[in-house]
C-alpha cells in the first residue's frame, strides 16, 4: 500500500454537469491505479492527492450519470482549477440503487406529509430581490460548418468562445441577459409584483418584452401535485400521488453544515407519461427539500426539446422553515433532431433578502391594479459595468464574459444583418427599408372565382418613422373584373403609459373572407387560399366601402374600451342576392349603414407584448370577457337603417389536473329593429370552405349558409395530449395527441328579416335560417403528428325545424356534407 506524503502535490477541482452546468455534490473521485479517491463536498469541488503512477486515470461517478475517465500525466505541482463534467445516462436509463427494502419510498412518504410546513408557498405573503440571467447557446457545433459553409464562413470568429471545458460536444455561447428586480408576492389575495430596477438586455429595448426577462410566471412548484414547463403538465415526484407515477430508490446518507441528508432517486413507472427522473437531498430531521434535480423522462411528450433538466436549491431559514435559494432551467432545443446542431436556453434565478410576513409587502402589493403585474424602472437599462461587478448574485463565468463581447461584434458584419433581414423577411412577411416596410409578401399574388388573377402591395411605416404613430395602406387589382381596390389605416398610440390608442381606416375592397367584427381574421387574398378550397362550392363576396374611427383606453387592470363608428356601404356579388332584393325602402339605391357603438373587453392577466405593427396579447387561465353593443344611425350620411345591437362573449383556457386542456367560449346576441335588415347587418354564423380547419368557424358550413337576428352558442374542445393513447403499448413514444370539441350554435331570424333575406336560387344557393334550432358540429383528431400536422374528423348535425306544413323537407336541406377530414398546422411544444 502506498502512504501519502503530506508534500504530495495536489489536484484541486470541480464536478459539473455537461448539461445544466450546475455543480454535482457528493460524487466519488478516485484514482484506478493507485486505488484511493475522495468524494465532492456540497458545493461540487474536491482536493485529491496526486497519484503516484504516472500517468493515471481519474475516475468520477455518480448515480445518474455516465462514469468519467480523465487520463492525467503532469503530477509534479498544484494544479489549477480541474472542471470535470459528466454526462447524464442516456435518456430512458434507470437508477438502480439496491436495498434490502424500499427506504426511498419511506422517504417519499415523509415528504408528502411534511409538504404543507416546508412549501416556500405557505406564507401569507413574502419578498426577494431577484437575480435573472438567461443564456442561449448553440450546442453539437462543428468547426467544418465554419470551414465549409461559404454562408456561414463570415461568422467564423465566434470559434473563439467555444467553451474550453466541454471535450466530446462543444457549446458557443451566443446570449445572455441579465435582470434584476424586487419581487412581492401574496396568497389571500394573490397577487404578485414585480419591479425590474436593472436589466442587461442588449437587442431588447422594448419595455413589454423587459417583463418576460423576470421573474412572473416563470417559477415552478415541486411541491405542488402537478407543476408546468413549457406549457406541459407534469406529475411532480413530490405529488401526493406519486408512487402511482414513479419508483423511489433511496440511497446514502451526507452531512452538509452538520445537518444529516438522505439521498432520494426517482424513475418514470411507465413510458409515454409526463413524468420526470432524477434526485434530491432531503433534511433528514424535517423532511424538506435541499435540492432536487429533475430531467424529463425519454417519452414526455414536448415537441422539439431533447432535454429539459430543472434544478432547484432551497435554504434552511433561522426558523427551521425552508425558502427559495437557486433555480435553474435548461432546455435543449432540437428542431433538427438529436446530435444535431441545436439551442440550449439555460435561465438562471437567485434570491436575496428574504422576508416573509412583512407588512411592507402588502403596502407594495396594494399598489397592483390587477393580480400579477411588472413594473421597469426607467433608467433600467442605464446601469454600469461597475453597478453589474457589485450587484449580481453571482460572478459570470469567462464564457459568459466573452457573450458580450461577441454580442458587440456580430451585429456589425453585413453578413449578419442581411441574413437577419431575410430570415425576418421569410418568416414575417414583411421587408423594412428605413422608416417604411413592404408586404406581406404572401399576399402579393391571389386568386378567387371574383377577380381571377389579384395582385395587391401594401405600404407601411416603421419604427424608425416614429415609435407611436403608424401609417399603412395597399392597392390591389382585380383582373376579371377589372377593379382597383384598397385600404388606408392610421394608428396613433399616446407615449408613455397611458393605454390610449385611436384608429382609422378607409376599406374599398372585398370582404375577403370576413364574418365577424374582427379585423385579424383569415382572409382568402393570399397565395394559398386557391389551393386548399373545397370543390363544388362557389366563393360568396361582399363589396365594401367602409370608414372607421375607434379609440381605445386600457386600463392597467386589462379592462378596455372602444367607442366606435362605421359607416359603410355594401354591395353584393353572384350567387349572394342581388342589392336591390335587398332594399325595404322606397326609392332606395344602395345599402348604407351608420353605426356607433361600444365594446368593452375585460382580460384578467393578460400578458401584452406591444409591438409596432399590432399588439401580441397572451391570455392567462383567467376568464376574457367581452361586450359588444352599438346602434344604427338612421339619416346620418345618407344612412338607411335604424337598429340596436348587443352582444356578448365569454373565452378561457385552462387545465384540468392530470386530464389535458380545454378551450372554451360562450356567446350570445341579438339585434333589435321594427323594420327588416339586410342579412350583413344580422349575424352571419361563420362558414368555412377550405380543407384548413379554422377554430373560429364552423368548418361543414358553407359561408353565408345561415344567418340569425337572435343567437346563443358554445364551443368546447378538450385536448386529452396522450392520456389515453399512452395505454395503448405501441402508442408510448408517439407524439401523437388527442383531442375532441363540440360546437354549437341556435339560432332564429325574424318573419320580416326571412321575407327579406331568403331567396330561392335552384341549383345556385340558399340563405337559411335556423328556425329556432340548433346547429352542431362534433369533432374528433389527433395532432402533432409529426410535430407539425393536425387532423380533424368532423360530424354535422343541423336538425330543420318549423318546416311549412305541406312542404317538401329537401327544399330546406343544405346541400353540404354531413362528415369532413380537415388539416391544419400547429406549431407548439
């Protein structure tokens, strides 16, 4: 045996995992010839004697991860720091820990009853500062893409910043950001507030998109039954169901500070559920969490992610109660597949200055007009190289310190930002030259049964034309019909904080596919729409001429007002009735309508990322209420109707636990008038006739099928993801999914409005009403088949109601098809 000399140079260094970068405690270091070894301390390092074989092997393991071999030949000094970084077994691999009998699952059912008194989330209220870096690498990159690539050889100086400690697969860091803010939350009420007072976001100005850089909406529960990532559900292994989701293995037992810790492993039961593998440090006295490592198992159902791990350290309080101390995110994005060149999002947070209970909180959270809000500090982006070295949690790493420096320089090789222009250009639709941009250029070319041959070329100012006011128009021309059409629009937002926004627009086009008060509908004049139409079926157009005001106020509470006017004049087209079928008044000679009106729209939660060309709004699982109600102006600019309108609507998405998500909408309205109106002025029941699935329609109803002046609908769809396609064996690793929905409407149309309305053209087309009847569509599918592809089986049922004694029942049947398959497209995780 050989007997160390205490003059035995030594080797210091540190255990890491290749994926997250988080240290890796308590793993055994030991050298195979000379057959002795340490093990990691808490933090991951390790100072181990130098072998006195020359060379020798370092061997590093530890339960989860593939064992380490590192050949050493310099044994002559203190080296520096030595970064050994290991592996996680392949995916689908288990942990096999043996013991006499299953302490783990013992150890398992201490945590669970001792969840409610070390859940951070327990207290009525508390408060942090809140650390934030995220970074974004590229991962499998290969020097001969560099070399090869004429396109990418411009670029070929990023090589530098390939991090050093990785041998076998290379990452190049490419982003980071950091943020800095005061977090508050509470639970009776809940709400949460979160003040940004410092953000490092180069490239991302934009104050709305500053908010997604925090801390809202981004935390994750392992206490909780079931937690969320990337908008999946998973079974947390803390669940209290979690023995019918995982195998428990407990293994040894640490001391960290003094305090006793057991080892606990946890391992998928079955395939195909959403479900995670990994470990975690339990207080050995009070059964609370120290750290708990989590990876998504091999057939979790999210699209292009190769792996997810979730790291997440809390700290003992003086109390004996536990708190947030670290989390950390990692995803490895993979659009191109496995072992290919993929994204690597890593999202670091760290608190400091914990208070729990404190009536300041409460004081700062009264300040909150709606349940969760984020507030950035104006001169957050002003902070200093210096203020960053004093105030951020940790030190960045020298990988990190080299993304900014590489962030500076890339944006200035013409490479990049012709390849930026044109990817934006692809994806986007839209061109910017300067203060102006073009397109979209999808729809430069069309077609329809109308104008045959469409060309259209909108116009529209940037950003760099000015940040509130917005200018947009296009020219289109018809070449059967042999008409220019168009439409200028103006939008004007009042700077700073206000929410105050107005809008107008001159339309002098058709419809284009429009059936609702929605300007960001679908619309037929673009590239594709000829090619997916349903055969058989002619195109039905209305002829608009149309201007527009609105003003809209929001409120930092999501609720907003529009008033607003119209005033338009409609034509129709073959095989719509003609106008002048239309007309109930004498010596009438077009159908022009002035209405005013109010809509009102309430979006608890709502997340609003304020772009220049229109607004992205993200919905909470909150409720969204809307208001409609408006009134035609008889008289008013030749104006030829008097009317009043109200309508209402009621939308949500949420998730119920352990059984998928649904989607739903409740809705209603009803036209009042003491004379008939024509059928553009009454509910026209949305149609779809394209093979695409549209959500918004009914997708087996012609357009302008069925029109109502009274109406009251619902629709429902349930996405069961994999609940019961995973029992089927051969389905597991698919990442099929299942969904079903129901859609239903009924609908009436008074005496007068049918005399009016409904008109007989044999062979040609019918306009109907429902008659007091519902009409239903019930529907069925899989998606993400391939990742990508939706496939709807849809069933209609439209029961005739009140038909005329004596009348033939196939005068008032639709000649559309009761079944229909759909595709569509769904990109999502």
């Amino acid at each position: 045996m050989w007997s160390q000399d205490l003059h035995t140079p030594t080797l210091r260094g540190r255990v890491m995992s290749n994926f997250t970068k988080e240290t890796v405690p308590f793993a055994s270091i030991f050298w195979k010839k000379a057959g002795f070894g340490v093990v990691s301390d808490s933090a991951g390092n390790f100072t181990i004697k130098h072998s006195p074989f020359h060379p020798d092997t370092l061997a590093v393991s530890y339960v989860g991860f593939d064992e380490l071999h590192k050949i050493i030949n310099d044994h002559s000094k203190d080296s520096s720091l030595l970064i050994l970084s290991l592996y996680q077994l392949k995916t689908g691999s288990s942990v096999e820990v043996k013991s006499k009998f299953n302490k783990g699952l013992r150890w398992w059912k201490n945590i669970v009853a001792h969840k409610a008194k070390n859940n951070p989330y327990q207290y009525q209220s508390y408060a942090y500062e809140l650390y934030n870096k995220m970074e974004i690498d590229l991962n499998n990159v290969d020097r001969r893409y560099f070399a090869d690539k004429k396109l990418l050889k411009p670029f070929a100086f990023i090589l530098d910043n390939i991090d050093s400690t990785t041998e076998t697969k290379p990452f190049l860091p490419i982003y980071l950001t950091e943020a800095l803010s005061d977090y508050y939350y509470s639970t009776d009420p809940q709400k949460i507030r979160e003040e940004i007072k410092a953000a490092k976001t180069d490239g991302m100005k934009n104050e709305s998109m500053l908010q997604f850089v925090g801390g809202m909406n981004q935390k994750i529960n392992v206490y909780s039954d079931q937690t969320h990532a990337l908008g999946k559900e998973f079974i947390s292994p803390l669940s209290t169901l979690g023995d019918r989701y995982y195998n428990y293995r407990g293994a040894d037992t640490q001391y960290i500070g003094g305090q006793r810790y057991f080892h606990l492993f946890f391992t998928p039961k079955r395939d195909g559920e959403n479900t995670f593998s990994g470990d975690c440090w339990i207080h050995g006295s009070n059964w609370g969490i120290y750290r708990i490592n989590l990876n998504i198992s091999a057939t979790a159902n999210i699209n292009f992610v190769n792996r997810l791990s979730i790291v997440q350290e809390f700290s003992l309080q003086s109390d004996s109660n536990w708190m947030f101390s670290k989390d950390k995110l990692v995803v490895d994005f993979s659009p191109l597949g496995k072992e290919k060149l993929s994204f690597i999002a890593r999202k670091t947070s760290m608190y400091r200055n914990i208070r729990v209970n404190d009536t300041s909180i409460l004081a700062k959270l009264n300040a909150n007009a709606q349940k969760e809000e984020v507030v950035v500090a104006e001169n957050a982006q002003d902070k200093d190289t210096d203020f960053w070295n004093e105030q951020r949690h940790e030190d960045l790493s020298s990988n990190e310190q080299n993304i900014y420096k590489m962030m500076d320089t890339i944006k200035t090789i013409p490479a990049f930002i012709h390849y930026t222009n044109t990817l934006t250009f692809l994806l986007d639709g839209h061109k910017k030259l300067g203060a102006v941009e073009i397109g979209p250029w999808y729809k430069w070319v069309s077609g329809n049964q109308l104008e045959r041959f469409r060309v259209r070329f909108d116009l529209g100012t940037t950003a760099k034309f000015s940040k509130y006011l917005r200018l947009h128009g296009y020219l289109a021309y018809g070449f059967k019909d042999n008409r220019f059409k168009g439409r200028m629009d103006v939008t004007y937002r009042l700077p700073g904080n206000q929410g105050i926004s107005f809008f107008s627009s001159y339309t002098h086009d058709l419809d284009n596919g429009r059936t609702r008060y929605n300007d960001e509908d679908i619309t037929t004049d673009n590239i594709f729409s000829q090619l997916i139409r349903r055969p058989h079926i002619r195109q039905k157009f209305l002829g608009v001429e149309e201007t527009k005001l609105a003003i809209t106020k929001e409120w930092r509470n999501k609720l907003s007002a529009q008033p607003f006017f119209t005033f338009t004049n409609y034509e129709t087209f073959s095989p719509l009735p003609e106008k002048r079928l239309l007309m109930s008044r004498p010596k009438q000679v077009s159908i022009a309508n002035a209405e005013l009106g109010l809509k009102l729209r309430y979006a608890p939660g709502e997340k609003t990322i304020a772009r220049h060309r229109k607004e992205l709004k993200l919905k909470s699982d909150l409720p969204v209420l809307e208001l409609r109600g408006a009134v035609g102006i008889a008289g008013f600019l030749g104006s030829d109707y008097q009317y009043r309108r109200v309508g209402i609507n009621i939308s949500q998405t949420t998730r119920i636990p352990r059984w998928g998500k649904v989607n739903y909408m409740v809705y209603g309205g009803k036209v009042f008038s003491n004379e008939p109106l024509p059928f553009m002025l009454l509910e026209v029941h949305p149609g779809n006739e394209v093979y695409y699935y549209n959500k918004q329609s009914f997708n087996l109803m012609n357009r302008f099928e069925y029109i109502s002046d009274e109406f009251a609908g619902a629709t429902l769809e349930h996405n069961l993801e994999k609940k019961f396609l995973s029992l089927l064996h051969f389905m597991r690793k698919s990442n099929m999914r299942q969904f079903w929905n129901v859609k239903t409407v009924w609908g009436n149309l008074s005496t007068a409005n049918q005399r009016l309305n409904i008109h007989d053209f044999y062979y040609e087309y019918r306009m109907r009403s429902l008659r007091g009847g519902f009409y239903t569509e019930l529907g069925t599918g899989l998606e993400n088949i391939f990742k990508l592809l939706r496939i709807d089986f849809v069933w209609r049922y439209a029961p005739l109601r009140n038909i005329p004694a004596g009348s033939n029942p196939l005068l008032y049947k639709s000649n559309a098809n009761d079944f229909g398959v759909f595709g569509s497209v769904r990109l999502q995780f």
